[in-house]
C-alpha cells in the first residue's frame, strides 16, 4: 500500500519541485558546492594523516618549525599561527552579524561588519603569505645525507638549533655561478646556498660544542641528538647544503612535510583569497543599495555559507597540520 503525504506542511518540505526544503536555487547550489569541496579536504587530510603516521619516526615537530613572529626574535612556537586562527574566527563572527543585519535590512550594519570581515580576511591570507615566504627562506640551515635525511644542528652548551652561519668557516675556495657570459656551454643554475659543504664541515669540526641533530624522534618525543663522536661520523653521510624548505628538500626534515604544507595550506589560502574577492563584490553591491532594491539579502547570506566553510576547514587544518 503506497504512503501519501495528507498534510499540506509535509508537502510543502518534502514535495521537491523548484525549491526542495525550502531553499532557494542559489542556496542549494552552494551546499552542493561545500558538501564537494568538503570531500576534497577531507582527502587531502586523510592523505596528510596517513603518510604522517607511515613516517611518525622522522616527521617535523610542528612546534621547531613554526616559531616565528613578524618583527620579533626568538622562539616562539606556534604564536602566530594561533593569532592567524583567532582572525579567522573572528571574521566569521562579523559575517554572521552582517547576514543577521542584512534580515533585518540595516544596510549601514551590513557594510561595517562585511567590511570588517574583508580586513580579517585580508590579515589572514597576508599572514600566511608571510608564514610561507619564512619557510622557504628557512631558519638555521642544515645538511642532507645520500639517503634524503636531514642533519640539524644543535648547541650543546645550551641545548637550542645552531645556525651554520654560527660555526660554518669561510674557506678560499670558487663558488661561481654560470653565466651566460662565460661561452657556449651555459647552464641555467639555481641560487647558491650560504655555505659550501665544505664550509660547514670543517667549521663543524673546528668547533667542539656543536652537535648533530637527525630526524628521528626519540622516547622522550624530541629529535635525537648525537654525541661528538657519533656526529662526527654522521657528517660523512653528508652531501649537500639545504636552506629552508621547497618541493624537492626540506631543512626541517621530510620532504613530504614541506609538499603537504605547501598543497593543503596553499589551497585553503586560495579559498580564504578567492572569498575576499567575492566579498569585496558583495561589499560594493551593498554600497550601491543592489539589495535594498531587491528586497533581500540573500547573497550576502550565501556568500557567509562560504565564508563559513573556509572558517571550519581551517579548524580542521590548524588541528591536524600544526596541534596533533
């Protein structure tokens, strides 16, 4: 015996036609959009997490990566990521104001609180332009081994990263780039690191209180650090110079941390700046009054449902990359 729906309610939520559950076309569109993108980071994570605890011996502790604060010295391990995410937060605090100002039809409360989110917004994908333009730069320097291991160093004295720059030598020896000036045999080369290998290897030996670091972790949950002897041996395993971090080599140790840094971070960035963008469109059209005319502000509310994925996918980023 078939089921009918005998109440005008049930069939105005589940009778389907132009507008299923109510939603208008636009709004249904970009759930359909979330739910898939959603799918999309949910796999990239998945990916993240299983490669992490594949190589959970060697891989970069978070908190030695991501140290560093704009315009300050010192050690600071994930400060300004957590600042970034505060902002991002908060931007999505000021888009529910601005979609609950636009119900009510108070243009000039939509304009401040869209405004102040296009700022957050802004301050976010700035900062994280920043956070990638310090990783790549690098911060102490280290060496790779034929093998793809990377060895750090560390003072012994006091315990914290040493720089090569703080025990490398300078020794009389060439280190030209080609130049297409110099004949027919050009090859394009890339920038030259600080310190030759060389370099960096006698200064190691003529400087006693500096050890190596390697990437395993130990019981304790930090890297392991060698003795004299040990790190000495070590060193000949040693090829070449790394500073900072790109797709191929990695001073802060697997390479595969600095392709999902770069991969996941960089996409959700895309996001963050393409909801800027859309905005900022939003934002004009709010000045000029297109929604007062229309009656509605519903794509100040469909653009918030964006705005709000890019929030919470981050929460899950910012857990998973940084915090476990």
């Amino acid at each position: 015996m078939d089921a009918t729906v005998t109440t005008g309610t049930e069939e105005s939520v589940w009778g389907g036609g132009n507008r299923p559950l109510g939603a208008s076309y636009g709004k249904m569109m970009m759930w359909f959009f979330i739910v898939s993108d959603a799918l999309t980071f949910s796999g990239f994570l998945v990916s993240y997490g299983f490669s992490r605890f594949k190589f959970i011996e060697t891989w970069p502790i978070a908190d030695e990566v991501f140290t560093h604060v704009p315009f300050f010295h010192g050690n600071y391990p994930m400060y300004y990521v957590a600042f970034m995410t505060f902002i991002l937060i908060m931007s999505s605090v000021t888009m529910v104001l601005a979609v609950d100002a636009g119900h009510k039809m108070m243009q000039k409360k939509v304009i401040l609180y869209m405004f102040l989110t296009i700022i957050g917004g802004a301050i976010f994908v700035g900062s994280q332009a920043w956070e990638w333009a310090t990783f790549i730069k690098g911060d102490h320097g280290a060496l790779e081994t034929k093998g793809g291991r990377i060895l750090q160093f560390v003072n012994a004295e006091t315990g914290q990263r040493a720089s090569l720059a703080d025990f490398s030598k300078t020794l009389p020896e060439e280190r030209v780039k080609h130049e297409s000036s110099k004949g027919v045999w050009f090859e394009k080369e890339g920038s030259q690191t600080s310190f030759s290998l060389n370099e960096v290897v006698e200064g190691f030996k003529a400087t006693p209180n500096i050890l190596i670091r390697t990437e395993t972790i130990n019981e304790e949950g930090h890297k392991t650090v060698l003795n004299r002897e040990e790190s000495l041996a070590k060193l000949k395993d040693a090829v070449l110079v790394v500073e900072g971090a790109n797709l191929i080599h990695n001073e802060y140790g697997s390479r595969l941390f600095a392709d999902f840094f770069f991969f996941i971070t960089g996409f959700h960035g895309f996001h963050v700046f393409s909801g800027v963008v859309i905005n900022v469109i939003i934002f004009f059209n709010v000045i000029l009054g297109t929604y007062e005319r229309r009656g509605h502000y519903e794509m100040v509310e469909k653009v918030g449902l964006y705005w709000h994925f890019v929030d919470l996918v981050w929460v899950f980023v910012f857990t998973f990359f940084y915090l476990v």
